[in-house]
C-alpha cells in the first residue's frame, strides 16, 4: 500500500512515499509538465520537495 505524508516546512512542500517508483513516476511527470506545476527542488528514492505556490489546484478552479 503506498502511503504518502506531507511537510510543510518553511515555504516548502516535501512529500514522502514509502513507494519508490511513485516518486520516480511524480519527478518524471514533473519535467513532462514544466510550467504548469512547481519545480522540483529535490528528489530522493522516497521524498521530493518544491516551493508552495499559493493558488488553486486545477479541479477546484473549475469545481471539479
């Protein structure tokens, strides 16, 4: 089961999954998606961070 935490810490979101390829999978999509969601600021086997953007995520800007 992929459990997943989340930090916030300092201005910055750090996300932890005890699934390795979920994190590998979300760095990929990331790059895919460059300028349309925040950069990754570091990624490890378990854990990847990016700077919070303050906003809406797309499926609540079109009440989804």
């Amino acid at each position: 089961m992929n459990k997943i935490i989340n930090w916030f810490v300092n201005n910055t979101v750090v996300k932890y999954s005890n699934d390795e390829s979920f994190i590998k999978n979300r760095a990929t999509r990331s790059k895919l998606m460059e300028g349309y969601v925040p950069e990754l600021i570091d990624v490890t086997k378990n854990m990847y961070s990016y700077k919070h953007i303050k906003g809406n995520t797309l499926a609540k800007s079109i009440n989804y």
